[in-house]
C-alpha cells in the first residue's frame, strides 16, 4: 500500500469507531427498552 492509501483507510478507521461510540449505546438503550416492553 501506499503512504496515500495508508492515510485514507486511517480516515475511514478514525470516522467508524467515532461512530461506533456513539452507536453502541444507543443499541444498548434500544435493546433495554425492548426487553422491558417484552417482560411486561
């Protein structure tokens, strides 16, 4: 690979974990609020 593509993918790594950080606990607080409707 070269140092341009190597710069790009850690662009695209940097941007999905930033995201992931957000969408983890979100899906955690989704999930939760189905689990308590299902119990009910």
């Amino acid at each position: 690979m070269t140092s341009h593509d190597m710069k790009k993918a850690e662009a695209t790594y940097g941007g999905f974990m930033s995201t992931l950080k957000w969408a983890v606990p979100v899906i955690a607080v989704i999930v939760a609020i189905v689990v308590m409707l299902i119990a009910d």
